[in-house]
C-alpha cells in the first residue's frame, strides 16, 4: 500500500522498511515509543501551523494519535489558551536493525519538507474566475429546482473554463516561465538527506517513558474489513488486502465464492437466485484507535447469481 499510494503512516513506512531490510538478509524489528518534536520540527515534518498549541492538540485528536505531553509558550488550557506551541510528545514507531553486528535505529516516516504556496487561482487578475459570475452562466436556461437540476448550460460553461484556462496560461507565461506543477498549485518536497546515517538511538526519542522492540506489529494495531454475505465472513487486515483483488463470483450452483486474486477463501455462501437483490455489509474497524467513532458498517444490495462477478475495492491510505 505504501509503494502504492506513494504515501503511508509512519506504521505502514516502518513496515515497508522492514520488510526490505528483512529480504535484504537482516535482522530488523520494530521500535514502539515516544517520539518528541520541536515546534519547528513539526512543521517541518507536516506542514501544519504551531502557532495554537490547542489547534495541535485538537488534530492530534482527530487523527487519535495519542499524546503523552505538550507545551507552549505560556501555561493555559484548551481551547482557550492561544499560546504557540514549543513541543509535543507523541506515541511512535520506528525501525531497527543490524548491520555488520550493530544495531541502529532509523525512523523512515520523518522527514523535513520545504513548502510552496501556489499562487491564488481564484483571483481575477490570474484566471478571471468569479464563482457567482460562473455559476448563473452554466444556470441560464436551465431547469433548476430544490431536488435536480436540467440542461445545463454547457456551451458557457465550456467557454468560461476555455477563458479560465488561456488567461491562466497568459499569467503564467508572464509572470513563472518555468513554474512547476507545485510553484502553481502548492505542495511540498522531501529535504533530501545524502549523509551515511548510523544512529544507535533516535534523536527525538522521548526517554521519559519507555519503548518495546517488536518483531511483528501486532493485529490490534491494524484495521481491518468484515465482509459478510450469504453465510460468508471474512474478516481481513488491511496489509492483507491492499493491492490485491477481492472479488465475489458464483459457481455453478449460484453459491457466492470469496476470492483473494483469483484463490477461494473458505467455502462457498448459500446459493442465490439469480437477479434477485441480496444484501452485503462490510464493516471497517481502525483497531488502534481508542474512540471507536471512525469504524463504520454499511450494507448494499447486489444481484448475484450466474456469471455475475463482483469486485470489492479498497484504499486505506
């Protein structure tokens, strides 16, 4: 999933690597303890504003990422206090493994970024965009009530995103000739680092409170995905599945058949007619979260039977 996406937590990060050293011929486990980060370090690291401690705090605990102290620049309590924040201490996770009979530690999840604003699309000297302007010319003559909407304008709009697009051209070529991607729209890029890392401890480590070394993470630390239909249910971690093909099908007796690329898992469901609309939930549960507010169930309905195949898709990153 990390090689996937392109991006991942710090758990999925610490995996991929150790996962790569371990195919590489060495020893290598992984580290659960408290990370402590400087106000500028954290910026740095996500690209968030620390001047609010409790605005911190506050997406520290919507990401439940557990939290063992922070301070700032005066004394208070949230959300009141407006104090920047000085530094956190927060639960972490990173790798470490031996080479050529030391051991050394690497937390391939943190990493310095330099930052780009972009520049402001909306703005009428860049792009001439006017949301108002915009939204009444793709409405002329159009059908619009409380529940649809009907014959778009869509010659307006065509030629309002054609005006959009030749004035932002115009602005650009004037003002960043060579602009990239990230100069128009914003982003940030990875501090590159070239040096021979070998550290025996993480220097942002919060020794304070202890650590484990792991071999494996461990299943509570996972999410997972419950899929129940016709007798089936199955439940997979995320690593499991990420990446790979699950999908429904039916043999020649209408029973639904799980698969995992192609394999069947376990036996088949309780036959269906075919075209008749049966129901299917999945439930989705973040393990390692405390509150239980981000797992969720929900049920579709599908008509199986026959040579009906369905694919079950999932991201998780």
């Amino acid at each position: 999933g990390a090689v996937l996406d392109n991006q991942a937590t710090a758990h999925d990060q610490a995996t991929l690597m150790v996962e790569l050293l371990r195919a590489s011929g060495l020893e290598a486990n992984y580290v659960r303890g408290i990370a402590r980060l400087s106000a500028a370090q954290l910026a740095e690291w996500w690209g968030v504003s620390t001047a609010n401690a409790c605005g911190v705090l506050s997406l520290l605990g919507q990401a439940q990422i557990p939290v063992y102290a922070i301070n700032a620049t005066t004394a208070g309590s949230c959300p009141g206090t407006v104090a920047a924040l000085t530094d956190v201490s927060i639960e972490h996770v990173w790798v470490k493994t031996r080479i050529n009979g030391s051991w050394y530690v690497f937390d391939p999840s943190y990493k310095p970024h330099t930052f780009k604003s972009g520049i402001d699309l909306a703005s009428a000297s860049t792009t001439g965009y006017d949301a108002a302007t915009y939204l009444s010319s793709a409405q002329s003559g159009a059908t619009v009530t409380a529940d649809y909407v009907q014959n778009l304008n869509r010659t307006n709009i065509r030629n309002n995103l054609a005006t959009y697009a030749t004035k932002l051209a115009s602005h650009l070529r004037a003002n960043k000739p060579a602009a990239t991607l990230d100069d128009v729209l914003g982003g940030k890029t990875i501090v590159p680092f070239y040096g021979a890392l070998r550290q025996t401890s993480l220097p942002h480590q919060n020794t304070a409170w202890g650590s484990e070394e792991l071999a494996e993470l461990p299943g509570y630390m996972k999410p997972t995905l419950r899929v129940q239909y016709q007798g089936i249910d199955q439940t997979y971690t995320s690593d499991a599945i990420y990446g790979r093909r699950l999908t429904l099908t039916y043999n020649g007796a209408n029973q639904p058949v799980l698969k995992l690329d192609g394999v069947a898992v376990g036996n088949p469901g309780t036959a269906v007619t075919p075209g008749a609309s049966t129901p299917i939930t999945f439930t989705v549960t973040h393990n390692a979260y405390v509150s239980t507010w981000a797992n969720h169930s929900f049920t579709q309905r599908i008509k199986g039977g026959g040579t009906n195949t369905f694919l079950i898709a999932n991201g998780w990153g």
